[in-house]
C-alpha cells in the first residue's frame, strides 16, 4: 500500500540513523542529492542482504519492519 | 556467524565477570540467575570458566543504564536497541550495557525483553562473536522471544564459538563457578575449587552437546511428522527437519526452531490445507496454525476444538485429501475424517485402521499426501496407498524421499 509523504520522510530519517548506527552508512553532504540516494541505496541493499531480503536498494516494508525491531546495540557491519 | 576485525579473543581458559547494578523490573536473584544462565550456554561449548567477583575490575562488567553513559553509544529510550557489548579487550573491552529503559523479564513474554536470552546475545559478544547473519541464531541481531526453558545454543553459534575457543575438554563442561552468591571477595583465585552450594544446585543446565540428527540413510530413520508446505515437503524428526523442495535437488537439513523459534520441537503430526496457504502443527492435545515463518494468534488450541473426545491426548499422523477436502486423522488403531469445508469431523467415526487400510501396521507415526497417493508411515517402513480406492499400492522404506 503507498506510504504517506509525511511518514515517507519520517521512514527515511529513521533508515538513515539505522544506517549509519548498524552498517557504516556515512552522510557525505554532497551537492548532488542523486549520490546521497545512492549511497544510502548501497547500504539498504547490504541490509537487506544480511537479513535475507530480496535485495532491491529501496526501503520497502518489509526492510523498514526488520529496522523496527527491537535489536542488539552492536553493528552489523564495520569499516 | 562472524568474529570482529583482527578476532579479538580472551587469551585465558578462566574469564571474570561482575554485576556492577541491577534493573528494579526483576528481582535480584533472578537477574543473577538469568547472567549466570546465559554464562553457561557458552562455558557448557568451550572450556571457557566464568568467576563471578564482586569487587574490583572484572574482564566483563554488566551494568544496566539509560541513554547516554559513558560511551559512544547511548542508549534509545524503550525499543530500538536492548543492549551492546564490547569485544575482548582490556577496560571497556568485554564489558555489556542493558538499556534499562527497556522492560526486563524472566520469562519470555510480549511486554518485555527476556534478560537471559539479550544476556546470551551479549555475552557471545564479549566473547568475541559478531552478528550472524542466520535466522534463528542467538548471535541474529533482533530480538526474537522464543521459549527459553529448554534453550540451546543453534549450531551456527557453536560452530562460531568454537572457532575461537575450540571445543569444551571433556571434563570442563562444569557449570560457572561461583553460582549462588559467595560472600563477597577481592577476586576469587582462578584455581579455587569449584563450589556450589547445596542450597541451590543449578537446576536448569543446558546439555553440552545436543542429539545428533540421524543419517539421511539410516535404514532405521523413522519421523515424527510430515507435511507439504507452499510445494515443499517437510519431514520432522525431534527439533530436526528434512526438506525436500522441487527448487533444489538436494535434502536440506535445518531445525524447527530455524523456522518456528517459538514452537517446541518433536511433533506429533503435521498437515497443510494448501488452498488456505496453511500448515497444522500437533503436539499433545495441541495444536498450531502457521503460514509460511508466521504462527496465526490465538494458537495453541487444544485439539477438542476439531471434534476429538476428552479421551484422545495426542494424535499420532494426520494426512489432508485435497480432493475430498477431508482430513485423516490417525490415532492407535482408529482414524477420524475430519471435514475441512464443514470444520467438523463426519459421521461414523473413528473407524479401525485396519478396517479401511489393509496391511497397514499402528500406530501410525505420520502420514503425508502427495501426488494423489497417502503415504502412511509406521516405523522405518511407510505404505503408498490409492485414496479414492483405499487400496495398498506397494511398500518402502520411510527415508526413500532421500534418494538413498
């Protein structure tokens, strides 16, 4: 079912800090938002390989659902 | 499994830990039980020892604690993360923080976090584990509150500890020292011996080592439970599973916590309604729905809801016609037919087995249908039968799915 815009918005910030505490995600404010996205696209995909989910890059529901768990404090990736 | 960069290890057999607080959401003693719990999951697969001390700096300090304290990473408020733990090392190094905004429990429920299995998680990062990326491990990042009163370890966070520490010496496998409660002392001497006191003898300990899944090919291999589910076929031994799916050639082995973490392993019987995308799991006088990973609420049910008298306990196999819609329910020398349409059981039933199927031996261990033909499986041998006829087609042995 289409997200609302405004919950969009907040899904996204909430991946983002997901992210950047469990897989390493750094926000490099560049001036081309594209690359921002596809950075971030980068490591949704590695989420959702690590969880097993078809792996497609974009914040579905499903990805969002395992970020909302509850989970351990500990990456799940590092540099 | 995965380690941390460079596997940071505890470079010694006997490792102290230390309760610097404790959460007012439990009773002391049971926080106590549920660390010194989740310390002997691992010492009981390593030759690892846990002292406990109560003073002083230990190599793992537990704490519990709110939002920012001390370190990098403060902690969220309710949900979100639990809990982290540091990797081998000198100070911080081992140590293990509980969010204390998160509602701590003995026993697995849904309004609270189970503080023995979030422990066993962290600790497994103290001893050096990363995350695993395999459902159904304790080393999985996200909580998953499964029963834990006969808890083992998943083989994946075996085979990952014992990659580090190698497995336990035989005579090691002794529960953690210094449980109960000693009086306090500076440290307690590496070598002091091993005292527990009679007061309270560690009642729950996890076996060193679980059963081993029989062989493929054993002739004498005999199930619990059989089922197809979505395409697949699922053969249940004890926790154990054997699947064979039409998407790879090969028997795949996995256990039914790996699917079903919060249902207890060694079914009875097993059956799916495949026009409703559902699978009926049976166990003693109860019963489960699941479709695909999830299990549908208001389960258990007791089995006298499908029409079973008071006098049945358990059911021994079950098999769904999906033609006829009906389901055969065999128990002892009887079976029921149970009508899915009508979600009732028909007239004139029980009828003997051996009344209707000739040249089937019961009890029957379990059943599956497949193809238009019931496979009823008694023993290591497991009959082919017509159903519209009700007739024996021929005799083989249970474990012929296994190409052997």
């Amino acid at each position: 079912f289409p997200v609302a815009p405004e919950k969009e918005k907040e899904d996204l910030q909430f991946a983002k800090k997901y992210l950047e505490s469990f897989y390493d995600f750094k926000e490099e404010k560049t001036l081309f938002r594209a690359k921002d996205l596809n950075q971030m696209s980068d490591k949704i995909r590695e989420m959702q390989s690590f969880f097993g989910l078809e792996v497609t890059g974009e914040l579905n529901h499903k990805t969002l659902d395992i970020m909302k768990q509850p989970r351990c404090g500990v990456p799940d990736v590092r540099s | 499994y995965s380690t941390f960069p460079h596997t940071p290890t505890w470079k010694k057999e006997d490792v102290t830990y230390r309760i610097l607080n404790y959460t007012p959401d439990m009773l002391q003693a049971d926080v106590e039980e549920a660390i010194a719990r989740a310390f002997q999951l691992w010492s009981s697969v390593t030759p690892l020892r846990f002292t406990r001390v109560y003073n002083g700096q230990a190599d793992i300090m537990i704490s519990f604690a709110s939002g920012f304290h001390n370190d990098f990473y403060s902690f969220d408020g309710p949900g979100g993360t639990l809990a982290h733990a540091y990797a081998p090392g000198s100070g911080i190094g081992g140590d293990a923080h509980f969010d204390e905004d998160e509602n701590w429990t003995k026993f697995t429920t849904y309004s609270g976090y189970n503080l023995f299995l979030v422990a066993a998680h962290e600790l497994g990062h103290s001893l050096g584990l990363s995350h695993s990326n395999v459902f159904g491990a304790l080393m999985y990042p996200t909580y998953m509150p499964v029963d834990t009163r006969d808890y083992q370890l998943h083989q994946d966070d075996i085979d990952g500890i014992q990659a580090l520490y190698g497995p336990p010496k035989e005579s090691s496998a002794l529960p953690t020292k210094a449980f109960p409660p000693q009086e306090p002392t500076e440290m307690i001497p590496a070598e002091a011996p091993t005292e527990t006191s009679p007061r309270e003898e560690p009642t729950e300990t996890t076996p060193s080592k679980p059963p081993q899944r029989p062989d493929d090919c054993d002739p004498h291999l005999t199930f619990d439970a059989i089922t197809t589910l979505r395409g697949e076929t699922l053969f249940f031994k004890d926790r154990y599973v054997w699947r064979k799916s039409p998407y790879f050639s090969e028997i795949e082995h996995d256990t039914i916590f790996s699917f079903w973490p919060s249902l207890i392993a060694g079914f009875d019987a097993a059956y799916e309604v495949d026009n409703k995308d559902r699978v009926l799991f049976f166990k003693d006088d109860q019963y489960w729905a699941v479709s695909g990973y999830s299990i549908e609420s208001g389960f258990p049910r007791p089995i006298q809801n499908l029409g079973f008298p008071t006098s049945v306990r358990k059911i021994d196999a079950a098999a769904h016609d999906q033609n006829t819609k009906r389901t055969y329910f065999f128990v002892g020398n009887k079976y029921w037919s149970f009508n899915e349409n009508t979600q009732s059981m028909e007239r004139g039933y029980p009828r003997k087995i051996a009344a209707d199927f000739q040249g089937i031996s019961h009890p029957v261990n379990a059943a599956l249908q497949k193809n238009g033909y019931f496979y009823i499986f008694h023993g290591s041998n497991q009959y082919e039968v017509d159903i519209k006829k009700k007739k024996l087609i021929r005799i083989m042995k249970s474990n012929s799915w296994f190409d052997c």
